[in-house]
C-alpha cells in the first residue's frame, strides 16, 4: 500500500503518502525503509519500478 502511493519518478513527501494511506509519516517513512531493504534496492524509485514490474502493483 505503502509504495502504491509513491511514485517512480517523482518523489511524493512522506506526509503525503501517510495522507493518502491514513498512517503516520513515521510509519510510512519505516515501510519503506523496510521495503527498500527487502527489494535490495538503493532507493524507493527503485522499489516502486521492481514492485511494478513484477505486477505487485
């Protein structure tokens, strides 16, 4: 949920996304950060790309 409201090439602001997914921008800011880490990619753009890619979003 959290990557579906980023998108790969502009970067949308931690706020808005907890906006949007109605989460702290804490939390969003930890999801991704989990979620980069998991891809083994360098960068949320990159996560965003690959989940696309492989149809996760």
């Amino acid at each position: 949920m959290v990557l579906a409201c980023s998108t790969p090439t502009t970067v949308v602001p931690d706020a808005t996304v907890a906006r949007r997914a109605h989460l702290s921008a804490g939390t969003v800011r930890n999801y991704l950060a989990i979620a980069v880490q998991k891809l083994g990619v360098d960068n949320r753009a990159e996560a965003v790309r690959l989940a696309r890619e492989h149809g996760w979003l």
